[in-house]
C-alpha cells in the first residue's frame, strides 16, 4: 500500500495474489505464460510488463475478497473480472503517486456495502476527480478502471 499526498492507492493484496497464482476466483488454476509483446497492465506491482515477463491471466473479485474482510454485503455488484499479474512473487508496487493515469479511466465509488455509487470518466486530472469522489461522505472506496474492457486496475481509500 503506498500513499499519494491524501489517499492510498491499493494494487491486488500479496495474500490475495499468492491464491489467484494457483486458482483464480472463478476456480479455474492459472495459466502462465511469456508475454510476447510487453507493455500490458499489471495489478500485482502497478506497471507494465517487459516483453518475455512470466504473467497470468486471472479472473478477480475485488469486492468479494473486501467484504470477507469488513462484513460488507456487495450483493449483484459482487463480480469478477480479468487482470493481469506476474506469474510468480514480484515485489509489488512501491510508488509514488497514481499509476496508470496515461489514459482515460473510469473511477467508480463504492459504499461501505460495496454498492456502487457513482462513476466518473477521468482524463488528466485523476487528484481532482478522487477529491470529488471523496468529498461524498459515503464514499468508502473508489475502484480506477480500464475504459476499454471496464477491468479493475487498483483501489484508492482515504489515508
């Protein structure tokens, strides 16, 4: 976890990224493989990849692995998507500031149940648009993702 100047921004969990290394939260084992081009998104370290990189394709349930940590009650919005990760241990993302901003990107608001509240396309200016996002007092966690497959990328809470 590392902290921009008022939030945390959150890639996937070491212990949640140890279990999707051998099964996915859809239940299927993970499959490694060398990327052959590079420059795909990781959700492990929040960087891009390098051509030959040992990485899997695996399907992850952001709310779902939060709400067995806070008791929170995400129903229908409890779904499953496909990230990119190394194949083996790396070691994480260690910062600074807010990865992946290059592009557009979809912020979307979670309550304290893990039900979506609000989303917003973001362009340039990712520190103005999470100070939005957050100024909502119900906001408990915004999710940035991908524009064009909607994937999670990383989370961001308050610091």
């Amino acid at each position: 976890m590392t902290t921009t100047t008022t939030y945390s921004v959150l890639p996937i969990p070491a212990e949640a990224l140890r279990s999707l290394r051998l099964t996915d939260d859809a239940g299927r084992p993970a499959v490694p493989y060398a990327d052959p081009e590079g420059d795909e998104m990781l959700r492990c370290c929040l960087r891009s990849s390098v051509p030959g990189e040992r990485i899997a394709l695996v399907a992850y349930a952001p709310l779902r692995r939060w709400a067995a940590e806070t008791g929170a009650e995400p129903g229908a919005y409890d779904e499953q998507g496909p990230v990119l990760i190394h194949a083996e241990e790396c070691p994480g993302w260690s910062g600074p500031g807010l990865p992946f901003t290059h592009a557009q990107r979809v912020l979307r608001r979670y309550s304290a149940q893990g039900h979506i509240i609000g989303g917003q396309l973001v362009g340039e200016d990712f520190s103005a648009a999470l100070d939005e996002a957050f100024s909502e007092p119900e906001v408990a966690s915004v999710h940035v993702r991908a524009v064009k497959y909607g994937c999670f990328l990383y989370e961001v809470r308050r610091a």
